[in-house]
C-alpha cells in the first residue's frame, strides 16, 4: 500500500461518503513512559477529558489504550487531523520484560517525571534507552516535566531538564494533570513533532510553539 510510511498511515485525496467517518493524515502510535507515580495516567486522563473508568480503558492486551484526535495548523493556514493511538505504561513499571511488546510500531513517546521528585528525572536515561533499544521506526520524544502546580516542591530546575531534552534530542514543556496546565499543548506539540519527519517546513513551527 503506497500510502503506508513507517508506520504512518497518509490518505491522499480519499473519498468519505459515510459523514460519521472521519479522514486523517495521519495515525500516529504514541506511548507515555516514566517512573511509576509521575503522572502518566493522569496526563492522559486529563487530555481525554471524558467520564470513564479504568475498566474502560484496557486493550486486550491488558494496557489502557486511548485513541485521541489532534487537530495542527500548518505554518501555510492548512488543516493536519491525526489520530494518536495513545498507550499508557502507568502501573505497569514492574513489568519490563512485558513491557517491550508495547513499544512496536510506536512513532512517538511523552517521557515524564515528576518536578518534586529528582530520582524519577535521574532515571531518565534508562527509559531514553529502553525506548532506543525496542523502537527501530523514527521516534519523536517529547521529555515532559509533570506537577508543576507544586512549585514550591520543586526539586528539578528547568534548566537542567532542558540541558537534558537537547542532549536527547527532544523538545521539553512543563505540565500539571491537577490543574490541566499544558496538558493539550503537550499532545499537540509531539504531535507537530511527528508530523515534522513528514513536513520539514514544521520544524520552523515547533521552534515558535509558545509552551516550549
């Protein structure tokens, strides 16, 4: 199938005759990994924005699943829908061996710690390098610093996870599932990364997203 790339799955020019079916450029597998206790399930509730339970969410596999829509405008004033295809690791730290099935396929990946805890951005590079090591399509990372409303816990200055986002090669935001802080300007902003491999033009993009 020409329309096919890496993982990607582009429509070009489909005809939609069912209104209730909606056509996407993109499909992206994205997957959100870190030390247990960061976050990462409230990150991904927050952004869904629906009333579930966790019964709800679990794939077959037994990972909570969540496929979301992502809206970009381009630099040129066009529409870009992409479809995340979002896996949550959250409660399943204990599990690597399992763990290393998740990470087929996967096109992007939301890195987090937690800003009050410094072991969790200490451990950083070993989730950097499980990633490397189990992902063999292009990876976008996003490296997300997570409870930024307990600034007064704050145990990781922004400096350093910036110093650390760069030597990754990521982009790097703050965010806070309690408040909602930058929650969708997270997804949206992996989301522009992942469209970047296909559309260099976005690259200049990313570089004036206000949250980065």
């Amino acid at each position: 199938m020409d329309n096919i790339k890496r993982g990607w799955l582009h429509h070009h020019n489909t005809q939609i005759v069912r209104r209730e079916i909606k056509e996407y450029d993109y499909f992206f597998k994205t997957i959100i990994i870190g030390d247990g206790g960061v976050g990462k399930t409230a990150i991904l509730i927050r952004f869904s924005r629906k009333g579930f339970t966790e019964d709800d969410l679990l794939y077959p596999s037994g990972v909570p699943f969540i496929p979301e829509d992502v809206e970009i405008e381009t630099p040129k004033g066009d529409s870009i829908l992409s479809k995340l295809l979002i896996w949550d690791t959250g409660g399943q730290e204990n599990f690597g061996p399992i763990r290393t099935t998740w990470y087929r396929a996967v096109n992007g990946a939301l890195l987090v710690f937690d800003l009050t805890m410094k072991s969790t951005f200490k451990n950083l590079p070993k989730w950097v390098k499980k990633l490397r090591e189990n992902v063999k399509e292009p990876l976008s990372i996003l490296l997300v610093g997570n409870k930024k409303d307990l600034g007064d816990l704050r145990k990781v200055n922004q400096q350093e996870a910036i110093d650390f986002a760069k030597i990754i090669n990521a982009q790097y935001i703050e965010t806070s599932a309690k408040t909602g802080e930058n929650v969708v300007d997270t997804f949206e902003a992996l989301t522009m990364v992942m469209i970047t491999y296909f559309k260099p033009e976005f690259s200049e993009e990313l570089k004036t997203f206000k949250k980065l």
